[in-house]
C-alpha cells in the first residue's frame, strides 16, 4: 500500500509540473506572436466632416483594412474619438466594431457624433479637429491606428422641431432618451409657433435641462426665466407639480406651481366650488368623487378643470372629441371650446391627462 501511495504522488507531481511547463510554453507562445497595426482607410487623412441635421439619423462609416498576426490568433478591433491630441483613454466616443468587434468597420449614426462634440463643449455650427483610432487586439496583444479629421456639428435652428425635459429633478430622471415631450403650441390659423407647454412634477433636491432631441445633442438651460442654448441645468425652488411652457420667441421658460379640480354644476358648492383632483405622474391627474344635482334648475349636468382656485388657468374639452385645450390658449388661437358634460350622475372617475401631444379627458362610471 506505501509503495501505491508513493507512485500515485510521483504521477501526480509528475502531472503538475508537467502541466507548469505546458502554461509556460503558452505563455511563451503569446509573448511571442505579433500582430500589425490596421491600415486605416476611411476617411482620409485631415478630412473634414460637416454633420446634417436633416441626415440625424443617417450614420458616418469608418472603415479600415485587416490587421494580421503570424500566429493565426482571432483580431477584433475598437473604434475611439478623441479631441485631437488628447489621451485615449478618454475619448468622446468608443465601440467596439461591427460583427460584435470583428469588422473591419463601424456606422455610427451621426446624432451620436454630434452628442460625442456636444459633450466637448462644442456650439451649433461649430467645429473641431479630432483624432479617429482603431485598437487591433489578439489575445493580450495590441496595436493601435491614428488618423486625424475635423468635425463640425449640426448646424440648429433657433427653435427645435420637438423639446423635451429630463433632469435629477424629473419624473424620468437624468437621461435624455427618457424625456419628457412638451407639446408645441399653435396660433389661430394652426401653424406651430415657437412656444412649448407640459405639465410635470420636479423635485427641489435636483436640476433638469430642456432638450431638442432625446439625447444631448442640443440642449438648453437657464436661470431666473431666461432660457438660452447650453445654459446652465434649472433648479425648481419647490417640489411640487408644475406647467411649464418655454417660449423661444422672448427666450423665456415658466414654471408655474399647479393643482387641478373640478369646478361645475355637479360638485358640491356648485360653480363656487372645488374639488381637488390627485397627481398621478406623468402629467396625469384623477379623481374619484360621487357627482350630484347641485343646480337642478340646469338642465345641462358639466364641469370644468380649474388649476390653483384661479379662473385664469381653466380647461374645457374641444367640440366634438374627449381632448381639451387651455381656454387662454383657445381664445388666442380663435378655438371655440365648452364645458364638459357629464352624462350620469353618481360615483364617477374623471381623469385628465396632459401629457403628450394632445391632452384629454375621461370619465368611467
């Protein structure tokens, strides 16, 4: 049996050192192959690249030829921009290639190169020198491919077509891609006018910025009212819900505190009455309430949506459809718009929903 135990530890640390050597014959093997730098094709050397809004979604291709080792190792590649100069291990913008990195190309939609120089600092319209490197790895072993272009962002209207909000201090936190839609208004003869409307709750304890695209890109901020393109992130003085309208003709945003209820000949009290309706999120309010007669000389039962106890801030339902408009914003706009009318009396849900495009209302008895 000693004589078993004493062979059976000779193999085993015969096995062992073996397989030692064997690690270290790999090793040596990979320290020893090489692998060559790519040759970079597309675009050419102090290329100039203007990005077009009208093309945002249309991607920029970068392109390059094979790497090669002498060991038959697989290469996979990573894209990187930089500002020109700097280090790489900060670019703008990184990926790894086509095919999960084993391309020889990468398209990157040119929205994302404009948020990439957004990012730097860079203004609408302008421009900036950036060095566009390919990192050719096998194994542990790599090469790196320079190529210097310039860049020049979007060139942004005055007003974006779409504007939305994120921030700390939002609903949908600090993520462009999850923004908010305000609704663009429009005038009396139903063309878009450069003003913007949406109904949220933000909080004290954040900031938030408005946005012309769901990424950042173009953005804008501000402070005491006054909007401006790559201004500052807006801090609410009090968490609470607001409408915000931002009017890019005087260069203005407002936020306006708000709490919505019903006012009408079905709530108690009648018209000098309130009842405070509850905030959803996302723009939405509701309330459960036991509507009655409370002007039987009336034969029309109706309500209205009124904010902060105030007739200044009323909304009543377009004629013919369950969506509902501002009155201040109708009476500028030359819309007729009515009161709401309520079809059964008794326990009901009202519901107003504000957010989106085009606000509405509902009833479920």
């Amino acid at each position: 049996m000693k004589i078993f135990k004493y062979l059976t530890l000779i193999f085993l640390s015969t096995m062992v050192l073996s397989s030692c050597e064997d690690e270290e014959d790999n090793l040596d093997e990979l320290k020893a192959f090489t692998i060559s730098a790519a040759e970079l094709s597309y675009p050419s050397e102090n290329a100039s690249i203007a990005l077009n809004l009208e093309q945002a979604q249309s991607n920029i291709e970068f392109s390059w030829n094979p790497a090669t080792t002498d060991s038959g190792f697989l290469v996979t590649y990573e894209f990187l921009l930089v500002e020109d100069g700097a280090d790489l291990s900060d670019p703008l913008y990184s990926s790894a290639s086509a095919e999960s990195g084993k391309a020889t190309y990468i398209s990157i939609p040119q929205e994302r190169l404009d948020e990439a120089l957004s990012n730097a600092g860079l203004n609408s319209g302008e421009s900036m020198d950036l060095s566009w490197a390919v990192v050719a790895s096998a194994q542990q072993n790599s090469e790196i491919s320079l190529r210097t272009i310039s860049m020049t962002r979007f060139d942004f209207p005055e007003t974006p077509e779409k504007l939305y909000i994120a921030g700390t201090a939002t609903e949908v936190g600090d993520n462009p891609e999850n923004g908010i839609l305000l609704r663009r208004l429009f005038n009396a003869n139903g063309d878009p006018i450069n003003k913007y409307e949406g109904y949220t709750s933000l909080n004290s304890s954040g900031t938030f910025s408005f946005y012309g695209f769901q990424n950042r890109s173009l953005v804008f901020g501000g402070s005491n009212g006054t909007i401006s393109a790559g201004g500052d992130p807006i801090s609410p003085e009090r968490t609470t819900t607001y409408r915000i309208r931002v009017d890019f003709i005087n260069s203005t945003y407002e936020l306006q505190p708000i709490t919505w209820s019903i006012v009408g000949n079905v709530i108690t009290n009648g018209w000098g009455g309130d009842v405070p309706m509850t905030y959803q999120g996302n723009g939405t309010w509701a309330l459960t309430y036991e509507f009655i007669d409370a002007d039987a000389g009336d034969p029309n039962d109706r309500f209205i949506f009124r904010a902060n106890q105030d007739w200044g801030f009323v909304i009543k339902k377009l004629v013919g459809s369950n969506e509902v408009l501002a009155e201040d914003i109708a009476n500028n706009q030359g819309i007729t718009v009515d009161d709401i009318p309520l079809s059964q009396l008794g326990q009901a849900t009202v519901t107003l929903n504000l957010s989106g495009q085009q606000p509405v209302y509902s009833i479920n008895n």
